[in-house]
C-alpha cells in the first residue's frame, strides 16, 4: 500500500486508518532514521510505573536532562 501524505506546518503527517491497521500502530511508536528513511515501528504498551522526584537545583538545563533521561529510563528507550 502507498499514499502520498503531506507534512504540515508543525511537522505533523496523518497516517491512514488503514496503514495504522495493516501495521498495528497503537499510540505508541518508536521512530527512527535509517539509511536516509523514516521507519515508525509499534510499541507494546507496558504499564506506567510512577517515578517521584525532587527538584534540588535551580540549574534548569541540569533539571530538562534529568527529567529527559528520566522520561527515557521510564519509556525503556535509555
């Protein structure tokens, strides 16, 4: 199968139904860039897991990176 699709100005493509179907696609993809192509694979939900933090630092740039690799530890991607 193969459609044309355009990105919009956010950078946002829609896949079709179908596609989404064919390729069970849930609301969880993981999204990569191999050999010049953009490959989006499903990901299984996995239950969320609370994580509990405490901000001990006004250093913002410090505090993004320790919720990025937080949010990556909990996601199973990091």
């Amino acid at each position: 199968m193969e459609v044309v699709g355009r990105l919009d100005a956010r950078g946002r493509l829609t896949i079709p139904k179908e596609i989404r179907e064919e390729a069970r696609l849930g609301d969880l993809v993981r999204i990569r860039l191999e050999g010049g192509r953009v490959v989006i694979e499903p990901l299984e939900a996995r239950p969320i897991r609370r994580a509990r933090f405490k901000v001990t630092s006004l250093d913002l740039p410090r505090v993004r990176r320790e919720l990025t690799e937080l949010a990556e530890d909990l996601a199973g991607s990091g």
